[in-house]
C-alpha cells in the first residue's frame, strides 16, 4: 500500500515522554472512533494510521464509504500525528481542515494516514491521506490538510 512521505527517522522528536501512551488514551475515549470500529493502526512521532473495515452502515447510497466517514477517520489522523507531538498535561484541536475526494471511497478497508508537516509551539500542520483496499490494491480516494490547536493544561 502506498504511504506518505515522511520525515527522516527522529525527525520529529516528542515533548512527551509518554506520547504514545496518551495517543492511546485519547483514541479510546473517542466515542465516535468506537462507533465507527476504527482503529489505530502504525503510530510514531509525526505520524498516525487509523484503518476502518467496512460495514454496510458507513456508506452512502452506492454502496461507498461516505464522505463524512472518510473525512472523520483522517481528521483523527491528523490530529494523532499532531497529538504525538505536544506536550504533556496538553490535548489537540482541529482548527480547519480541507478535504479533496479523489476517487470513491470504494472497499474493503479503509486505511488514514496521517503526517505532521510542520510543529509548532501553538500550531500544528498536517498532510492526510486516505487509501481504499479492495482484494489487497490501494485506491487513493482523499487527500488532507489541516492545522490543529494545541491546547495547553486541558488533558
């Protein structure tokens, strides 16, 4: 499967000892990501997957995955790979982000890939793709950016 470019390894260096461990912990509060039966999948500093098995109620009138499903699994990719990367005792917001639907979000899995392009203090910017897996072949059917809050004393 195709992935994102990403940084050199230690490219990004945590401001949290235990990033991973409060990546997990937030990914199981997220009531919605339960809801859906997303997961997460490879985790490291910069960089989140989350990947979502299809169900017949997670699409739309075509029998694809919808939209806003697509858009809820890489805004939380986005965000974890921005979360790796804030400090301890912080917790993450999503400012904006744009979506652009390249193909229709046609299989079996779906797989978010979330990237950290730039960390800042207060902002972060992030790159999200979206693959479809049908009979083990990707289909690019989205691409992200977002930026994302940190949100200083909140976890």
């Amino acid at each position: 499967m195709p992935h994102t470019a990403r940084p050199a390894k230690n490219a990004f260096q945590p401001r949290n000892p235990d990033w991973e461990a409060a990546v997990r912990g937030s990914f199981a509060r997220q009531n919605v990501m339960r809801l859906i039966g997303a997961e997460l999948g490879a985790l490291a500093p910069g960089h989140c997957e989350i990947r979502l098995p299809f169900r017949d109620d997670l699409t739309q009138q075509n029998g694809y995955f919808h939209a806003g499903i697509t858009s809820t699994i890489v805004d939380s990719a986005g965000g974890y790979a921005g979360y790796t990367l804030m400090p301890a005792g912080s917790d993450v917001l999503t400012v904006e982000f744009k979506l652009n639907l390249l193909a229709p979000a046609d299989g079996d899995l779906l797989v978010a890939e979330g990237q950290v392009l730039k960390s800042g203090r207060n902002l972060v910017i992030t790159r999200g793709e979206v693959y479809a897996i049908r009979n083990g072949k990707a289909t690019h059917c989205a691409t992200m950016q977002q930026t994302l809050m940190t949100m200083h004393g909140k976890a």
